[in-house]
C-alpha cells in the first residue's frame, strides 16, 4: 500500500486508520510508524506522541488531515494512521 501523495509503501492491511486504531496498535506493540496530521486536536497529537515515545515508534507528521486521509485512500479526513507489525 502507498500513502498517497507521501509517496510511502507498505504491504497491503497493515496501515490502520484513525485515533483508535492507533493508540490500540500502539498500546499493543504492533506498531511500526505513526502518522500524525499537525491539524489534528492537540491533546489527541499529544498523547499519541507520548505513547509512541514511550514504545519506541517513529512518528511523522503531515500537513493537514484531509491530505492523511486522501494519503489513506479515504474519503474523510483523519487525525492518525499507523503502520502495524504483521
């Protein structure tokens, strides 16, 4: 799978989508990378922020939500997505 206009690929099903997806896979130690837009509420980028450096995830920003989403092949904006371990 790409990201879209991020021009990043990974293999098919592993990019979750949205603030719940996230924090689980996160939360769990399945996760990768995580994306964040900058344009997300705050206390969601901050606490997202925290539990990726507490486990050791890379975190990357994007502009704005709408681009993540469009980036995710979805038709809505999204806060966060994440790249999960298979």
């Amino acid at each position: 799978m790409e990201l879209g206009e991020l021009g990043v690929r990974f293999p098919e099903g592993r990019v979750k989508v949205g603030t719940k997806q996230t924090i689980k896979t996160v939360e769990q130690g399945k996760a990768i990378e995580v994306f964040v837009a900058r344009d997300a509420d705050s206390r969601l980028v901050t606490r997202i922020v925290s539990l990726c450096k507490l486990h050791g995830v890379k975190v990357n920003y994007v502009d704005t939500m709408r681009q993540l989403g469009k980036a995710c092949g979805i038709a809505v904006e999204a806060a966060m997505a994440v790249v999960a371990k298979e």
